[in-house]
C-alpha cells in the first residue's frame, strides 16, 4: 500500500526544503524568493521499511488571484485529494500570518490527517516562547528544522504510525462486510478442533482440559466460493462452576461475540447429550435474534449401544428448543472432518433466511384465512379477537406485526402458534422470529 503525504503552507515557509529532506535528495529548488515552486512535485520516501510518496507544492496564497496563483490553487487542492496525510508548515520564526489562518481553516474542511508542522525551530528555548501556534486548533504537531534535520525522526515516526493505523483500519472494513460465524458451546465440545479442521492446520492450542480458549479468536476463512470470519469461543459454563476471574472474563467475551454474530454454531458433545446448559446458550442466541446452527460433535464416538439414531437424537433436540425448531442439526465429527463440509453451505443458507422479506399481500394471503379460521381465544366475556392485516417490519432480522382490536389480550400461546405457521410457510431457517401485536 503505497501512501501520500503532501507538504502544504503559504510562500516561502520551508517546504521544498523538508520535501528535499524527506525523499533525501536537492529534487525541488530551494530559494529564498517566494513562489519558485509551482507544480506539484513528487517524490518518493522510505522509513524503517515503509515506503511512502511525498508531494511537494507550491505556496498556498489565499488573497492573490491572479490566473498564475488560481492555478497553482488548483494544483494544491488536487495534492490535497490525492493525500493520506497533510503536513501543514508554519514558520517560527514569522509566527502566525493571516494567511496561516485561512488555509488552517481551509485544511480543516478537506477531513484528512493533518500534522501541524513548525518548521525553522533553531532552539528549545523558543519553543517554550511562542505558543501562538496551538491557536490554529490542530491536536498533532511537530518543530522541526527541515535545513539541518531536527525533530524529522520523530515526525517520520509518527508517520508510520499513522501509515499503520490506517492499514489496520482498512483491513478491519474490509473484514466488516463479511459474515462472522460463532462458534459456542459448553468447555471442550470441540471449538478449537473445528476451527484446525477447517483451516487444515493447528491454527489454535487444542487440549482435553477444559478452558484452554481464554478469548474470543477471530479467523479469516476464504475456501471456494465462502469467504467469512470464524471466531472461536471459550466454553460457557453455569455461573456456578466459574471458578476464577479469567474464566468470568472469557465467558462475558463469548456473550459478546453472540452478539456480534451473523449466524452461531452451538456444539454439544454427542455423549453428554443435549443438557440444561445447551438450551441456557440457545435461548440466548434466541434473544439475540442471532441465526443458529446446531453442531453434535464426536458422533464417531458416540455410543451406538444406546440404540439412538440421528433421527432420534435430532428429534429429542427440536423438542426441547420447539418452537424455534426449524433449525438446522448437523452431526460431525470435527478432529475426523466428518460432515464438517456441510456446515458453512447451511450456513449461508440461514444467513439469507434471516434477510429474508415477505411481501405484504402475499403475507395476508396465507395467514388471514389461518387465523380466521383459528382465533385467538380470553378469559374476557364479549371479547371477540380478531387480527386484521399482518406484515413484515423492515429490519435487519424477521421481525412481524399483526393488527388486532384487542392486543393487550392474546396470549404468548397464541405468539408461538402464528410463529409455527409463519416456519412452516415461509423460509426462516434457523432464524428467531419476533412477533408483536399492536392495536387496530
């Protein structure tokens, strides 16, 4: 990534001279007469391994207008567009100028880093004796002495810094688009083994002892067409059995990856079975209107003497999650890779259930005449509820309103079957589903 930094100022304050002292070579002419540099001038710098261009440009003067100066104007807004960083020179020497004011005004507009650059500072002490500078308003600044060096290392430093930062910032928007699936469950279900067996190497410390994920790890996965982010979780336990402050710490991290989730794969160790602990963890991902998918680890392990098909075992799960139980179960083995190349194409597949959008009409059409048919029922005499008109709120998660004269009367029964209607119909996979009643 190559950046830019341009060197920008009014007349005569120095800034060929720390262009030339930056790309380290006479390329720009340097004289005491004002106005000599008019172009733009490019050059190229390297500073402990990182290479950047610098651009050097003519003075900046604010009052003249004749066509010479507009044009070298112009060349200096194109500097200013084309740049990651500005460094805005002053001269110590002079002190601020009206015209300092009007390009730090100008400047301020253009939302670039901006480095307020004190240039021909030949001691400390007249750094303490004029501070008439912090008056332009800019948080970073330098003194330098661009004729000899001084203070150039430190302004080079931060640089890189900046250059650094924005590397990192870009990489993290980048990431920001792409979906993030979580991968949760209780202590040493097999989380971190998931995660080697999808990258084909032993990405992450992989144990028998329970609790040797202590932080939430963010992974970039990119295989065919998938392109994602896989974090890895520690174990969530009951409150009971945290046992120290770190553990405190790594349970509160995976609640915050839930939700900050796209889609979440809750694993459950095939021969523990689905215990109270699992739901706890589901009923959360609920809550957090996350999609869900549930992964049963070590099938290959599983004792068969138990004479419990996947069918049955599916079957014992919806059950207990009902009436969020259209999600989707898959059985893996994740240290063999069995099934585990089943997991991100169902994935993906709850990933669109939960943008999915239902047209109003075509809502209505279907659950009208179901919930004509099957009204709601109350404990209040000469209460007759009806729901007239349904539809879909546009939110990033499914989420529905439906329209009644007595709202404030229908149960939460009432909720789960419009909720079981809507699953069987429509397309929400592994997706919660919000209903809310409001008045007519």
């Amino acid at each position: 990534m190559n950046y830019i930094v341009s060197i920008i100022g009014r007349p005569n304050v120095g800034k060929s001279t720390l262009f030339n002292r930056l790309v380290g070579r006479r390329k720009a002419i340097v004289h005491m007469t004002s106005g000599v540099t008019r172009d733009r001038i490019y050059g190229n710098s390297e500073w402990n391994g990182v290479k950047f261009s610098v651009i050097d440009t003519g003075g900046f003067s604010v009052s003249n207008h004749n066509a010479l100066e507009k044009e070298i104007q112009n060349q200096i807004f194109m500097a200013i567009r084309e740049s990651d960083v500005i460094l805005f020179l002053v001269d110590m020497k002079i002190g601020i100028l009206d015209e300092d004011r009007e390009i730090a005004q100008i400047l301020r507009k253009c939302q670039k880093t901006i480095l307020l650059i004190v240039n021909k500072v030949d001691n400390v002490k007249s750094i303490h004796s004029n501070t008439d500078f912090f008056r332009l308003g800019f948080e970073k600044y330098h003194y330098i002495s661009a004729i000899n060096g001084s203070g150039t290392g430190e302004l080079l430093d931060e640089l890189i810094e900046i250059f650094e930062h924005k590397l990192l910032k870009k990489k993290e928007e980048k990431y920001e688009f792409l979906p993030r699936f979580s991968i949760i469950g209780r202590p040493n279900v097999g989380k971190s083994t998931l995660i080697n067996s999808f990258l084909n190497k032993n990405h992450h410390i992989v144990t028998n002892i329970s609790g040797t994920t202590r932080d939430s790890l963010d992974v970039f996965y990119k295989k065919w067409e998938y392109e994602c982010i896989l974090v890895d979780t520690p174990g969530v336990r009951k409150k009971s059995k945290i046992k120290d402050n770190i553990e405190f710490y790594s349970v509160m991290r995976t609640l915050k990856t839930i939700k900050y989730a796209d889609v979440c794969f809750l694993m459950v160790d095939a021969n523990r079975g689905w215990e109270k602990q699992d739901i706890n963890i589901f009923r959360l991902v609920e809550k957090n209107n996350k999609g869900i998918i549930i992964l049963v680890n070590k099938w290959d392990l599983f004792d068969k003497r138990n004479f419990c098909t996947q069918k049955d075992y599916e079957f014992i799960i919806r059950k207990k999650i009902s009436p969020f139980d259209n999600v989707p179960i898959i059985f893996i083995s994740a240290k063999n890779q069995d099934g585990i190349h089943n997991i991100l194409p169902i994935a993906y597949q709850v990933l669109k259930s939960r943008k999915n959008r239902l047209k109003t009409n075509i809502l209505n059409k279907i659950m009208l005449p179901i919930l004509k048919k099957n009204p709601p029922t109350t404990n209040k005499k000469n209460k007759y509820i009806t729901i007239k008109y349904c539809t879909q709120l546009p939110s990033c998660t499914p989420k529905f309103i439906f329209f009644s004269n007595y709202p404030q009367y229908i149960k939460e029964s009432y909720k789960r079957f419009i909720e079981n209607k809507i699953r069987f119909h429509f397309d929400f996979i592994g997706s919660p589903i919000q209903i809310f009643f409001r008045k007519k």
